[in-house]
C-alpha cells in the first residue's frame, strides 16, 4: 500500500519522537547513577582535603601560638628582672645615703639578699663593683671577692654583657651558667639584666634561667589547649605527646595522660599501626598526617581517624590533631538522600516533558502534514502552471538548450521554423552552425564570459537560417544550476528581431533629419561637427520671427520656416554647402572648403535678395530681415556661430564674425561656475549681511546703517559686483534678497537703530518677494526704523504699480532713500512724486568735490531742493577729513563712507 507523503511524515514523526523519548529516558537515569557516583568521590576528597586543611591549620596556629608566647615572655623578663633590681637599689640606696659604705650596707641586708629569690630558688641576684669585685653572690658565696671578669674570660657570652654593660651602664642578655640545686655540671641558658648605680658606684645582676620561663610557657599553652576546640560542633580538639612517646596532653582521654605510648596499637584489630609511630615521623619529617582506627569519645566507637602532627623541637614536643570519618559517611548518607529525592522529581518532570513534547510533535506533525498535503495541491498547481507557462513560452519564443560546452540538447518547434533546422538535426550540435560570420568576436567571448560565471546574459545575436538567410534574435541566456549551485547547462530564449534591425536605419534617419524642412537637425549637425576639424559655420535666423508666430499663429510660422529654409537651400546646396535646422527659425550653413570671407560674401548677397522678396502664406506677404554669426576653424564652431549670432542681434548687424573680444567660452563657464556657488551659498547659508555706519552732523552720532549683502567662501569675503549681475540673469537674484531681508530685519528687531535695505527694480516689480517684506516687517514691528533703498531709474518712475506699492510701505512708518542721485537719470519731480525721505548723492560725485566747483554746485543746489522738499541728504563715499569738513559746510545731513566706519557684520 502506497500512504501519501502526508501521512509518511506524520508517522515518522511520531516514531522519532517516541524514541527520543526512550532514549532520553535511558540517559537521564544513566546520567542521575553516574552523578551520583562523581558526587560521592567528589564530596568524600572534599571532605577529606578539607579536613586535612583544617586540622593543619589549627595546628599550625598552636605552633605559632607558641612562638608567639616564647617572644612574649622573652620580652617581659627584661621588664620583671629590671623590676628586681630598681626595687632593691631603693632599698639599698636609703641605707647607703646613712653610712656611705656599701660593704658595710650589703652586710646589713645580707639575710634579706639571701631570702631574695624567685623560679624555685634558681632566680637571684648577685653584686660587684666598679673594678669587678663581686660584693654579694644569691647562689654561691665561695664567688664573693672574687673579680667577675676573671670568671667570665672562659665565658664569651658573659664577658660581652660585661663590657657593655661598662658602657651603657645597663644591659641584657644571656650565657650559660649552672643551675642551682643541679649537681651536675651541665650548663644551662640564662637571661641576665645588670644595671649600675652611680651613687653606690656599684653594678647589680639579676637573672633567670630559660628553663624555667619554658616551663611557664608550655603550662600556659596546655592550660589553653584543654579547653580549645574547633570545627563543627566543636568536635576538633588538641593532644600532646613527647618524642619518648609519653602522652603529656589529651583533654578527652585523660587516662592516657603521662602513660607511654610506645605499645599502643590501633583500636582495629586488623590495623597493627601503633601511636609511637607518630613520634617516629615527627622526628624524622617534623610533620605531618598519619591514619589509623581509633575510639570516637562521644559515641566510643571505633572509627578511621585522620591525624595531623607537628613537632615543636625545643622542647622536644608533639602537637596533634584529627577528624574521624564517620560525619562523612553521614554526609554521603544525606546526599545520596537528597539525590534519590532529586533524580525522583526530575523523572516526573522529564516523563512529563516528554509527554508535552510527544504531544506537540504530534500536533506539528499534524500540521506539518497539512502544509505538505497542501503544498502537494500548490506543487501540482505549478506544474500544471509550468507547462502551460511553457506552452505560451514555445509559441512566442525560441527556446533551446544546451550543455555547458554549448552542444544543443533540445529546441522547440518555434526554433526549427525560424532556423530552418529540424530537432533531430540539430540535437548535439554546437551553436555555431547559426553563428553569422558578421558578429563581433567580443560579442561571444562576453556571452560566455557572463554565463560561465552563473550569471544571465541578454543581447542580440545575428544568426544565419540554414538557406544563409541573416536573422536577429533578442536573446536571454540562463544558466541551470543543482543543488549544489554549480552550472549544469544552459536555457535560451529568444525573439525575432530582424524587423526591427533593418528599421533602424529609417529611424536613425528620422533622428538626424528635421520633419518640418527635410533638413538635417541639430544632432546631424553635431555628429558631422565631430568628424570635421575645420570649415566654416554660420548661423542664420529671421528677424522678430516670434512677432509672425504671436500675431498670427505658429502654423503661419511654420510655413515661414519651410520657405525660408527652401530659399537658403536652393541658393547654398549647389555652392559646396551642407544645411541643417537647427532650432526654431535658426539654420546652419556648413562648408568645409569654402573659406570665411567667400562664405560672408554670399550670405550677404542671399540676404540682400531675400529681403526684397516677400514671403506669402495664406494671402497674406511679409518682408523679413536676417540676422547671421559666423565662425571658422575652431573645435567650438557651433558656440562660437552662436555667441556671433547673439553679438549681431546686440549691436543690430546683419552679419558678425566671431572674434576673441566677444564672450568666449571661458566666460560661459565662469558664469556657470557662479551659479552653482551661489546655489552653495545659498544651501549653507553663506550669504551675510555687513552694515555701513551713516553719521548725524546735527548730532553727531551714528544713527543708522546701511545693509550690503556680501558672500563668504573659504573665508574670504566676496563683493556683489562679482555676481549680483549673473544671480539677475537667473532665478537666484530673489533668493539672495529674501537671505538679506530676513537676516536684516531679525538683526534689527531688537536693536534701536534705523536701517537702509537695498531694493532693485526687479525686487519691487516682484510681487510675491515685495509682500514677504511687507509681512515680515509687520511681524517684526520694525516699519519705523526700516528705510527703503531705491536706485533711482526711468522704470519706477513710469510704473504706477511700484508708485503705489512704496506708498503702502510708507502708511506704516517706512522712510524712503533715492540712492546713487546725481549719477545719471536724476529727476527732481521723481523725488516728489515718491515722496522720498532721503536723497543719497553718488559717491562719484563726492569724490571728486575737492578738485571740482562744478561739483559743489551740484551738491550745494541738490541740499538747497532738499531742504525745500523736507529732504534729508546723505553723502556717500566720505574718505577723508577735508572730504568731510567740506560735506559739512555746504549743509549736507548725513555721512556714508570709510571715514566713519567700513561695512561689517557686527555694529560699532
């Protein structure tokens, strides 16, 4: 039975996850035993190590303890002896002081001297004097006047406190000597302090033996050791034993206190170790761990017990300690406890899991065979999809394909009708049985190149039928990849271009020709420039020919052009001559071997004909002019034609040659240059304003200023006479005045000063720019101290519009200034009719007032029209003092120049 893929799939899944779910299982409860057995050798090392640790530790402390205490009263015994002695110079000096004889005085107190001692009688004193003499001894009196120095030659140490103590007058130290009530001659440490007193001139020693303060020493530590305990529960504790292997310490077994130890043994029957084996090793290693079985004192059980000794050599004594390892076992018990407990809930919870996980792989089975049945239908749909997708592809197009070497494995019908090749023919051979012999090489060596590489290929291909007959295909290749992305061959498809090839030449033809004339076209033109190097090129258009069209219609004008166009062919297409329409009513007359003068000649007599014969469309005659430019020899003919053409219709000529004083291309470049400056200039906000002081003569003060627009790049500051006039030519000139207005008017909103704005004919006749003035200023409130600034011309005075627009400004408080006055067009009644406020005298006229009367005059009758007309005047261009003081005499209000302050961005 076949199951569907579906169906397939969801039984697999479900068994996958079942045995997941087994072996899951299997591992969890391996892992838990496996766990559980590192755990166990890992908390008995634990354990072990750090109780090891522990009792070292606390034994090593004990040990340094001992030190500790050995320094300690080391210390103090210089203290205590020192003590001795003062306590008996006092007592001896209040006799000496009676009888100043200190034998005599030792005599006296001899009894008490000899009752004077300490450390079971093996502490006393004894006395010499200056020369060494001893006066008194507390042990031996056979030592009595005896000289100490005498005694002490065969004794190092001895002789070396004495001479110090001659020295310094008191000193501490130690030698050996005999120790009282010991018969033999052993000697033993001593620790001796002697001071001298200056006024019995007498030295007095009192000392101690070492063995004696050792003795207090080891009492103090046992003392301490019997009640010391450590670790958990306070369980550890402290024994000592000697290298003899008597036990000295054992606060738990004190039975075992002062016995020997030598035989001993373990408490384990098997376990032979004996205790004096640990004064074996301490001897031998000074310390470290021994284990053997020993009765625990809380429960008296035999248990492994774990050692840690240390021998304090001086004294010959073993400090120990040890941990039983019951309390492991213990612990072992409770882990293994708390991990039944755990691999329990965790098997519940992993049981569990592997339900819901059973659960949900049987859910996404489920609809995981819903999407594979359903992309089954989808897979089926495509097919079915594909085919007919292949159906429509082998009716339009030509497909076949091919192996990587480009050997052909398949063509459909479509290929075999265009080619002429039947399937069976043509199936396993190579393409280049189509190939035409007229391709490109690079066309190929591309193709292969582009597909070789996994990537698709479109072009055309000219191919031979199998008659030889030329055909185009519009061709896409695309190469097949596997699974692996590597090409595995290749599939093209094409279409039939071969109409569309062979058309092409008409539509080049329609591309290079003007319909309207027949004439070749501007790119014509263009195309035959750029094969040429030289000839001669003129440029020749209708006078006013735009009046024809606007008057008329431009079907009129057209039939003008056709005319026109018909006339300078019939005269210049036998003379050597090439013609072509250029734009609108312009046409180029082309001759490579003419020369220019020849070519000038006849166009002067073309237009001298022409001009005479009138041109009729439609019952109605016109008379037209023309206007021609001429260029020669250059790479840039068509421009430098141009740029003539332009400078004819400027200086109303009929014919102009190109020369180098008209503008080159140079200059054309220049200007565009500005252009895209000022675009930057403008973007990044590197327009600014400076402002130029105007000085009150009455009350001598600056009281206002006139803004200039400057432009900033890289630093420098660029005046408006490098641009202004090409910003005028475009539509960037209103741009630069909305940046002046706004940066103006902002500044001088919160500053009490009049200011003066710069307003050309073209700003006042913008009305869109002149209402954004109007509207800010109102904003701003700042019309009372706003002045208008207005080059004085023949176009204002003429235009009632800009009349009534500077009267608006007026009504809410702004003053109006005729500036450059006196320069050229200077109109009295111009001032009255604008009812100007400020008559502003050119700065050409100023400069010059020194050396000129005629000058005065003209400034003297320009204040006098003033003050008649309730005028104000400013002069511009005041440089100096004379200039000045001169401007003062003859009544002018106002000064604008250098003299008081150059133009710049803050205010003075």
């Amino acid at each position: 039975m076949k199951l569907p893929l579906s169906k397939l799939n969801f039984l697999t899944l479900l068994i996958s996850a079942l045995l997941f779910s087994c072996v899951t299982a299997f591992f969890v409860f391996k892992f838990s035993n496996d766990f559980y057995e590192n755990r166990v050798e890992e908390i008995e090392k634990k354990y072990i190590q750090n109780n090891k640790i522990l009792i070292k530790n606390e034994v090593d402390k004990v040990v340094k303890r001992t030190e500790t205490l050995q320094n300690l009263a080391y210390k103090n015994n210089k203290i205590i002896l020192k003590d001795k002695i003062d306590f008996l110079l006092r007592v001896l000096s209040s006799n000496y002081s009676l009888n100043k004889n200190i034998e005599k005085t030792i005599n006296e107190y001899k009894p008490h001297l000899d009752y004077y001692k300490w450390d079971n009688n093996t502490g006393y004193i004894y006395i010499f004097d200056q020369k060494g003499k001893i006066l008194y001894h507390g042990n031996n009196k056979n030592y009595i006047s005896k000289n100490i120095f005498d005694i002490a030659k065969n004794n190092k140490e001895l002789l070396n406190l004495l001479n110090e103590v001659l020295k310094k007058d008191d000193s501490y130290g130690s030698y050996l000597w005999k120790k009282p009530n010991i018969k033999k001659d052993e000697l033993f440490k001593k620790y001796v302090y002697i001071k001298k007193d200056k006024q019995m001139d007498i030295y007095i020693a009192a000392g101690v033996y070492k063995s004696e303060v050792d003795k207090k020493i080891i009492s103090t530590l046992f003392d301490e050791l019997e009640v010391d305990r450590f670790g958990q529960n306070d369980y550890g504790y402290f024994w000592v034993q000697n290298i003899e292997n008597k036990m000295l310490l054992h606060p738990i077994s004190k039975e075992l206190v002062n016995k020997d130890l030598t035989n001993l043994a373990s408490k384990k029957e098997k376990d032979n170790k004996f205790i004096s084996e640990i004064s074996k090793k301490a001897q031998k290693e000074t310390f470290g761990y021994i284990s053997y079985f020993w009765q625990r004192p809380d429960s008296l059980k035999i248990d492994e017990k774990t050692s840690y000794f240390h021998l304090i050599k001086e004294w010959d004594l073993i400090v120990c300690s040890g941990f039983y390892l019951t309390e492991l076992k213990e612990l072992l018990k409770d882990e293994k406890k708390e991990l039944k407990r755990l691999l329990f809930n965790n098997s519940i919870k992993i049981i569990g899991i592997l339900i819901i996980l059973t659960l949900i792989t049987i859910i996404i089975g489920l609809y995981i065979s819903y999407k594979i049945k359903r992309n089954e239908k989808e897979r089926l749909e495509n097919n079915n999809m594909l085919q007919q997708y292949k159906m429509i592809l082998d009716a339009t197009s030509v497909v076949s394909k091919s192996d990587t070497k480009g050997n052909i494995l398949y063509v459909n019908d479509h290929f075999e009708k265009i080619s002429g090749y039947k399937k069976e023919v043509i199936k396993n051979r190579s393409y280049s049985i189509l190939r035409h012999p007229g391709n490109h090489k690079s066309l190929f060596k591309n193709l292969w190149g582009t597909i070789s590489k996994g990537n698709i290929w479109k072009g055309i291909i000219k191919n031979r039928r199998k008659n030889g007959e030329t055909y185009f295909s519009k061709t896409t290749i695309v190469p097949i990849k596997d699974s692996k992305g590597e090409i595995i061959e290749y599939i093209s498809s094409s279409t039939d271009v071969t109409e569309l090839i062979e058309n092409r030449s008409k539509l080049n033809d329609l591309f290079k020709n003007d319909p309207l004339t027949g004439l070749g076209n501007r790119v014509s033109l263009i195309n035959h420039l750029a094969k040429k190097s030289k000839g001669v090129l003129a440029l020749i258009n209708i006078d006013r020919f735009k009046e024809i069209n606007d008057s008329f219609n431009h079907k009129t004008g057209d039939e003008v052009i056709k005319i026109f166009a018909n006339r300078l062919f019939n005269y210049f297409a036998e003379k050597d001559c090439k013609l072509y329409r250029v734009q609108a009513d312009i046409i180029a007359i082309y001759s490579q071997n003419k020369s220019k003068d020849k070519i000038i000649k006849e166009l002067e007599t073309f237009m001298d004909l022409n001009s005479k014969k009138a041109y009729e469309v439609e019952d109605t005659k016109f008379l037209l002019t023309y206007t021609c430019g001429v260029a020669s020899d250059s790479e840039n003919l068509l421009t430098f034609a141009d740029i003539a053409l332009s400078e004819a219709k400027n200086k109303k000529v009929k014919i102009k040659e190109y020369d180098s004083s008209m503008k080159s291309i140079e200059k054309f470049k220049n200007n565009l240059q500005w252009v895209e400056k000022l675009h930057k200039a403008i973007t990044e906000d590197r327009i600014i304003a400076h402002y130029q002081p105007i000085y009150n003569y009455k009350t001598g003060k600056i009281e206002k200023y006139e803004a200039l627009m400057r432009l900033v790049e890289d630093d420098k500051i660029i005046y408006p006479n490098e641009y202004l006039g090409i910003a005028k030519r475009t539509k960037l000139y209103p741009e630069l005045t909305y940046k002046m207005v706004e940066k103006v008017i902002n500044k001088f909103s919160n500053i009490n000063k009049e200011f003066s704005l710069n307003l050309s004919v073209e700003d006042l006749m913008n009305e869109e720019l002149m209402t954004y003035i109007f509207d800010f200023a109102q904003q701003k409130k700042i019309f009372h101290k706003m002045v208008l600034e207005i080059v004085e011309s023949e176009e204002i005075e003429d235009s009632d519009y800009i009349t009534k627009l500077l009267e608006k400004f007026k009504e809410k408080g702004c003053k109006i200034a005729i500036d450059d006055f006196g320069s050229g067009y200077s109109n009295y009644d111009y001032l009255i009719k604008l009812q100007a406020d400020y008559i502003k005298i050119d700065g050409s006229i100023i400069k010059h007032i020194l050396e000129d009367e005629r000058t005065q005059n003209l400034v003297k009758s320009i204040v006098s029209f003033a003050k008649k007309s309730n005028m104000k005047v400013i002069a511009e261009f005041v440089s100096s003092k004379e200039i000045d003081e001169l401007l003062r005499k003859l009544g002018v209000d106002y000064a604008q120049g250098f003299y008081y302050g150059k133009p710049l961005e803050d205010l003075i």
